[in-house]
C-alpha cells in the first residue's frame, strides 16, 4: 500500500469519471487513430502512426497514475472542510489565503490546500506535506506560520481561510 491520497468528494469524483472516460471512450479511440495509421502503409515513415503511439503511451501513464490514485485515497468529507472553515482552521479542502511577512496584504497569495489534484484554473495548490503545506495546516486566521523555505526560512500570516 503507497501514500494515502487525501481529495475532496469532488475531486475524487471527477478523478474516476476520467479513469472511466479514458479506458473506454479514450482507448477505443487510439485504437482507431492506430489502425487508420497502419492502413497508411509503412510504419518506419508513418508519422500519424508514431504520433498516435506516443499519444497512447501518454494516456496509457494517466491511466495508471489515476488508477494508484484512486486505488490510495480517502475523501475528506465536505462537513469536516466546513467545520475547520468555522473556526477559521487551514485543513485539505480549504482556500487560503497568506501573505509573506514583510510584504502588503494587497500582495496577498491564495492556494487550496490539499492534493494536486485539487488544483483549478483560479488556484494553485499547496500540498500538506509540503513545507508551507505542513506549516499552515491546523493554524488559525491571524497566526504567524514559519516554515523553511529553499532560501532560508520564511514567514507568512494566514489571512483568511474558505471551503474550496
């Protein structure tokens, strides 16, 4: 058994609704796309056949990639996110929003919290078992947090935390 992979309700949803797509709808169509290029003829010089290949070997990683993920994972549900919300606590599942000691709070940074999974168009993500990650996680709006950095350490305050 590898690491345990914490994700949201929706997002482990939306994890196995793309594991399903791609190992049915997804390999019927590489398949095709890989007969058509064979029925070009020679496959040393067959561009669509080596495109369709590489194609096939980059899902075929996805595949197994969602397939550790989901075979490893628990869901934090939505009422424990909200809870942590309430008292205004960092937990997986959460937005948060920080910003670095000596900076304005109009320079402020917001992540979600969790798995890398999580990420959004509007967020980036902070892992919990990152540095940063493992620093805010269980702190309150208004704590100071330390963690070390790549250059040293460095401080941020927790300004305000939200469900995702």
């Amino acid at each position: 058994m590898g690491q345990i992979h914490q994700l949201t309700r929706r997002t482990a949803e939306r994890l196995q609704a793309e594991l399903t797509d791609l190992t049915t709808r997804g390999r019927i169509e590489i398949a095709q796309a890989i007969e058509r290029a064979r029925e070009l003829g020679d496959l040393s010089e067959n561009g669509d056949y080596h495109a369709a290949k590489d194609q096939q070997g980059l899902m075929e990683g996805r595949i197994r990639q969602l397939q550790s993920i989901l075979e490893d994972h628990e869901v934090v549900e939505q009422d424990v996110i909200a809870q942590h919300v309430e008292s205004g606590t960092v937990y997986i599942g959460t937005v948060v929003k920080i910003v670095y000691e000596g900076d304005d709070h109009d320079d402020a940074e917001t992540y979600i919290v969790g798995h890398v999974e999580e990420k959004t168009d509007e967020f980036m993500v902070i892992s919990p078992t990152s540095p940063i990650g493992s620093a805010v996680i269980g702190k309150k709006v208004t704590d100071w947090v330390e963690y070390e950095g790549p250059r040293g350490k460095l401080r941020v305050q927790i300004l305000h935390v939200e469900p995702a």
